[in-house]
C-alpha cells in the first residue's frame, strides 16, 4: 500500500543525494544505507561505513536520514516529525524561519 511513508522513504534517498553527493544508483545502494542504519554505534560511525564522513552537528539530521531508510513503512519516522526535524535544523543553520523565508521569495 503507498501512503505518506513510502514518500518519506522516496524523500530519504532524495536527501541522502543532497547531503552526500552522491546518487544511489541501484537497489543494492539503497540496501546498503538500510542496513547502515539498523548498525551499533553513532550517526557519524554509520555513515563512515557508507564512506562518509559526517560532522558532529550533522548527527541529528542523519540519523533522520537513517530512520527514513527503515524497511517496514511503520518504522519509518511520521511526515511531523520529518518536517519538525528539517524546519529545526533551517532555522538554527539560518537563523529564520522556513514559511517566514518562502512567504518572503513570493
């Protein structure tokens, strides 16, 4: 069934390329960052073994990331706190607020 969870697995690839650079190309890619997120340790170690190398401040958004991965739809974190996560994190980067920023490029 496709609901708003499988969009946020979509956006989490989305987001993966952005953060990294890098396209996941295959399924096996995908798998690859799945199984990164179900490993022990930090946000940084688990992207040090995908071959990234993340920064401290980075690990809240990346363990995000990670969660968007997860396989069953239900795992996955809600669209809330998605959107929570990533307006916090603008706004503490850029000092204003998401809507405040769009609303003024209109």
């Amino acid at each position: 069934t496709v609901t708003v969870r499988s969009d946020i697995y979509s956006f989490g690839i989305t987001l993966y390329e952005i953060l990294t650079g890098q396209v996941l190309p295959s399924a096996h890619h995908v798998f690859e960052v799945m199984s990164a997120r179900l490993e022990r340790g930090t946000a940084a170690s688990r992207m040090l073994t995908l071959g990234h190398r993340i920064d401290a401040g980075d690990s809240d958004v990346v363990d995000l990331l990670l969660d968007m991965h997860l396989r069953g739809a239900t795992g996955r974190p809600t669209i809330d706190r998605v959107r929570g996560r990533l307006s916090w994190e603008y706004e503490t980067r850029f000092g204003s607020t998401w809507e405040g920023d769009i609303d003024a490029r209109r």
